[in-house]
C-alpha cells in the first residue's frame, strides 16, 4: 500500500484542482491548501524519513502555507517562487546525508541482485 500512496495523492490533488478549474466545486480555497499540506504530511506519515520524502514531503506542505498567505495576504509570486527554491535546495542538502536512509521504493532493483567478480565464479561460494 505505501507504494500507492504518491499516486492517490497525485490524483486526487488532480483532480480537485480540475473541478475547482471546472468551477464544479464550491468557492472553497482552504480545499487546496489542505491538499498540498495534507499530501506533504500523508507521503512523510507514509513513506517515513527517507531521501525522496525528506524533500517532497516539506515542499508540498511549504506550498500549502504559501498558497494560504496569497490567498489570504495577497503574498506575490516574486515572493513565493525564490522560497520554494531556497527550500528545495535545502530540503536536497539535507537528503544528502548519510544518515537519512534511502527509499525502499528506489533500492528494490538492486535488493535481490548477486555482482560477482568473477562471471565463471557463479556456482562457487566463499
């Protein structure tokens, strides 16, 4: 199930933003800001601590408090944009270390692969 989190959540953040687009929603902006909070807070519940959601995780809870300040506050772009930047490129630095663990998501191609040096070792054990 954790591997189907991200792409529920996608969806439905997808989907919320084409019928509020559509003008089939009600003219409910809080609906968005708890989409792109909620889905920061669902992938770091769901996937814990790991390099990818150290990253994506924050992001989208950080656009969720953006959009909410320039719906309320009138917060511009000019504003907003170089902040997510600066907050990518730290949330990246800090996916850096070695001791944030990997996705198992990302590792499970090479979980199960044996590299010999040798390919005529093959059947030979240590």
């Amino acid at each position: 199930m954790k591997d189907a989190a991200l792409p529920v959540v996608l969806i439905v953040l997808g989907l919320t933003w084409l019928l509020n687009s559509l003008d089939w929603l009600p003219d409910i902006h809080w609906l968005w800001i708890i989409g792109l909070a909620g889905a920061g807070t669902a992938i770091l519940v769901l996937d814990g601590i790991t390099k990818s959601s150290v990253v994506a995780g924050p992001l989208l809870i950080l656009a969720g408090i953006l959009s909410f300040f320039r719906q309320y506050y009138g917060l511009g772009w000019r504003f907003i944009i170089p902040v997510m930047l600066i907050a990518a490129g730290t949330f990246m630095l800090v996916a850096r270390s070695p001791s944030i663990p990997e996705s198992p998501r990302f590792n499970r191609s090479a979980a199960g692969r044996h590299f010999d040096r040798n390919p005529q070792d093959r059947g030979q054990h240590d």
